[in-house]
C-alpha cells in the first residue's frame, strides 16, 4: 500500500510541464486550476453583493445594474486569474505566442462562441437592450430576465425561459418596446360595413378605449381611417400605454369592449361576400318548384322575423347614432359644423362618468375644459354668496367660456345625479381641433362675441369700446382666441 501511495505521489508532483522557465506538475497544475474555479465564483458573489447592497441604494434601474455586475464580475475574474498564474510563476509574456495560436485554432473553430461572446460585450455596454425590457425578435416576444456573455434568457408571456444566442440580437432587427420610456403605442384593426355612421364609430372606438383603465389618457386614443377595403371600412384604434408587458393583455381587453359597443350601437362587422354564377339555372327553378307550401311559410316567416328585428336594430342604431351629434349641434357654437368638424370634435372629446355629489369644476380653478351633459343633471352654485345659480340637464353644456376667454371659473359645478355622463373637451385638444378648422374657430368667435353681457360682466370688454364700433366685442374674441389658442382667425 505504502509503495503504491509513492508512485501516486511521484507521478502527481512529477514535473511535466515547463512554461517560462517554470516547471509544473500535475499536482501544481490541478491546484492552479482549483484556485482560478474558485476565483471565479468569489468574484461572482462580490460582483452579487455590490449589485444587492449598493447598486440597489442608488436605485439604478435593472438593466444597467446587471450590466455594472457582470462587468464587475469580469473584471475580478481576469484579475484574479493574472494575480493566481503570476504568483505561481509563471511569466505571462512568455504566453503570448501560445496564446496567438490557440487564438487562431479557437477562431476558426469557435466562430459562433466568440461571435456571441462579442455581441454580449457590445450589448452589456451599448445598453440598446437591458434586462426587464419588453422585446420582439421575429416571432418571439418576452421580457429580458437576463443577459450573460454568451446569451440572453428571454421570458415569454407563456411563461417559458428560451435561450436566445446573443448574435441574434446584433444580426437581425429587435423592437425593444420600452426603449427611452416605458410608453408604447398599440394599433388595433377594426373593419365595418359601408353604411356605418362615421361618427357613431368614432366615439365607439374611443369609448371602448378609454372605458380601459390601463389605457393613458395622455396622449390620447386616436381613430385612424386606414383604406377602403372590399368588403368593408378599415380603421385603426390606435391607445398609448405604459405597460409594455401587458401589450397583448391589453389589446385583448379593448377588442372585448369594442365587441360589446359595436353591438350596443349596432354597428356591423361585414361577413366575406362570394359571387355564385348557375350555369344550368332551370334545373334550381325544378327543385325549387317541388318544395312543399309548408316550406314556403317557413321561410316567409323567418324572413319576415329577419326584416322586423333589423328595423328594430336600425331605428336604435339611429337613436343611439345621432345623440351626440344632435347634442353638439344644438350649442350655438358648434350649430353651423360641418360633418367633418363634428367628426374632428368628438374624436378629440372623450365620455367621463361623475358620482352623486362630486365636484367636476371648483370656482376659481383654472379653465382647463368645457363639458356637455350627455345624461343625469348638474348645480351650478356659487361658494362666495352661498347660493345656487342654476341646474342643468341632458343637453345644456357649461365651462365654455371661461376656456374660450381663459379667465377663471366663476362658479362651482357638481352631480346631482347618480352616473352623471358629461362628454368632455380639453383645451389641448380644443387648440389642435381650432388650429386644424379655421372655419370653425372663426364660428366660435361669432357667436361667442354674440354673448357681449356675459363678457361685460366679466369685465373683459368696456361699453364704451362696443359703442364705438359694432365689430369691438369681434375684434377683441378673435385676438383672445389668437392669444390664448396660437390660432391666426381674421387674418389673411
């Protein structure tokens, strides 16, 4: 036993290697290669103890910081190595001409390896890609839960972990949805029959959109009319979200509300049409000639069932298509609209459901909108003399001058009715509306100065102006217009 455990010795510290004037043994050998292993995984701790204890302090977001720890963890690496391989002897300069050769036979049989390893350095300092951002590469789509030298782990909205070569990220193109910001725009596809009213489609679509709570109403939701296509209308719904995760979540959510307005409203999504051409029509006419009487009432009552329950979805497509727009064409500014400006106002506008008793605009607040009673009721009072002014219903609208004239609130407004709805316009939205239609900012004006005692008992016009010229209360709206909206009405 003694003699076996000496040749084992003798063979384990035999000198078998010579590098640099340094000999080595297996022995010698082994114990170099246990220190780098374990270098490797000290420095992985340390390079995990920073990320946790101090990275996380100044709240660098994920990304960068699994970037700084695996430059960490490197560096460590290759620091420690140099420090192990030196002290053991050996002369690295000596390595450098090994080194060149074993390069080239890595190079040409290794090329993916390095490749990829290349690409994770350039992806780990470019920062074009970080862990925790929403991607799509092809067909695959998942957020980055990791990337190492080698490979990024990607996981998918099933859940599942795919390894993804970091060559592929460089090589082909990669949406990264939550590059620069964590805001997205998503576009949804909606097709209907011709006869579809436009603008009842519109305010759909936008309903449908803002009804979802993950939906920003900042920028707001747009209707995009894409093409005529065969068969049907095609439009886009076009949201911004700040979730880019929960994309397709979301997109599934909207196109269920969408599905559920178009068949509130009636709208119809056509079904693919197909020619049928008889080459032996007398044939047809024989086989439709033997049919029973029975068979006749049949299909006579089942058409007639057909036609009464379409006139019933078409007389409440009708009430519910002209609400709004009747609504709108009863304010005197909007009474002279066309079409096309109706369609641009309610896209801008958007629905907003208030409780019983809560305060849609405080007296002396900053005019920031104008709103119109679509159903429920609303007090109009005044906090200074503790007095109610004046109680509006479905149809009356309020807010607007103070917006149009930029002066304060003058009076509070809160519901008096549970589920009070109000269609809401903003001022941004009401200065891209005004700078787009000139004619109808131009119609505003009119009728706005119309409304001279209002403005005189706001003290922004002077009786004296308006006795000298009969255009003066003209005059003064559109420059105000002009002022507060950066419109140009009454200039050529």
């Amino acid at each position: 036993m003694d003699v076996l455990l000496t040749k084992l010795y003798e063979i384990f510290t035999a000198q078998i290697l010579d590098i640099g004037g340094t000999k080595f043994s297996i022995a010698t050998i082994a114990s170099l290669l246990g220190l780098i292993i374990l270098a490797f995984f000290v420095s992985r701790l340390i390079s995990e103890i920073i990320r946790r204890t101090l990275l996380n302090r100044f709240r660098i977001n994920r990304g960068l910081q699994e970037a700084i720890t695996v430059f960490i963890k490197y560096v460590l690496i290759t620091l420690s190595s140099v420090i192990i391989l030196q002290t053991a002897g050996i002369n690295l300069s000596s390595l450098a001409v090994i080194a060149g050769v074993v390069g080239i036979g890595l190079g040409f049989g290794l090329q993916n390896i390095a490749s990829n390893f290349i690409s994770g350095l350039v992806l780990l300092f470019e920062q074009t890609i970080k862990v925790g951002d929403y991607i799509e590469i092809g067909e695959l789509k998942g957020t980055i839960e990791k990337i190492s030298i080698r490979s990024t782990i990607i996981r998918t909205e099933d859940d599942l972990f795919v390894i993804v070569p970091n060559q592929r990220f460089i090589e082909n193109n990669t949406v990264n949805w939550s590059y620069e910001g964590h805001t997205c725009r998503i576009h949804i596809p909606v097709s209907v029959a011709y006869d579809t009213d436009l603008l009842v489609l519109t305010e759909t679509l936008l309903t449908a959109a803002r009804h979802e709570p993950r939906v920003l109403s900042n920028p707001p939701p747009e209707v995009w009319f894409k093409s005529f296509g065969r068969e049907s209308l095609e439009f886009e719904l076009l949201v911004w979200i700040d979730d880019p995760d929960a994309n397709e979540p979301i997109r599934s959510s909207i196109n269920f509300r969408v599905a559920y307005e178009f068949r509130a409203k009636g709208i119809r999504i056509p079904f693919p049409t197909r020619e049928i051409i008889l080459h032996n029509p007398k044939v047809l006419s024989q086989i439709v000639t033997k049919r029973e009487p029975e068979d006749y009432e049949n299909i006579q009552n089942l058409q007639t069932t057909k036609q009464t329950s379409s006139q019933t979805s078409s007389a409440n497509h009708e009430i519910d298509a002209s609400s709004l727009r009747d609504l709108l064409r009863k304010i005197s500014y909007f009474e002279r609209s066309t079409e096309v400006e109706l369609f641009a106002l309610i896209a801008r506008g958007y629905r907003k459901y208030i409780d019983i008793g809560e305060v849609i605009c405080r007296e002396g607040d900053p005019s920031e909108e104008f709103y119109i009673i679509l159903s429920g009721a609303v007090e109009v009072f005044s906090e200074r003399n503790n007095q109610a002014i004046a109680t509006l219903r479905e149809g009356d609208f309020f807010g607007e001058i103070s917006l149009l004239t930029g002066t304060p609130r003058t009076a509070t407004v809160r519901a008096l009715v549970v589920n009070t709805v109000l269609f809401v316009v903003e001022r941004q939205q009401l200065q891209k509306l005004l700078s787009e239609h000139k004619e109808l900012g131009e119609q505003i004006a009119v009728k706005l100065s119309e409304r001279q005692q209002i403005l005189i008992s706001l003290g922004l016009l002077n009786e004296e102006e308006l006795q000298r010229s009969q255009y003066a209360a003209l005059t003064w709206v559109r420059d105000r217009l002009n002022n507060l909206f950066g419109i140009s009405l009454g200039k050529n």
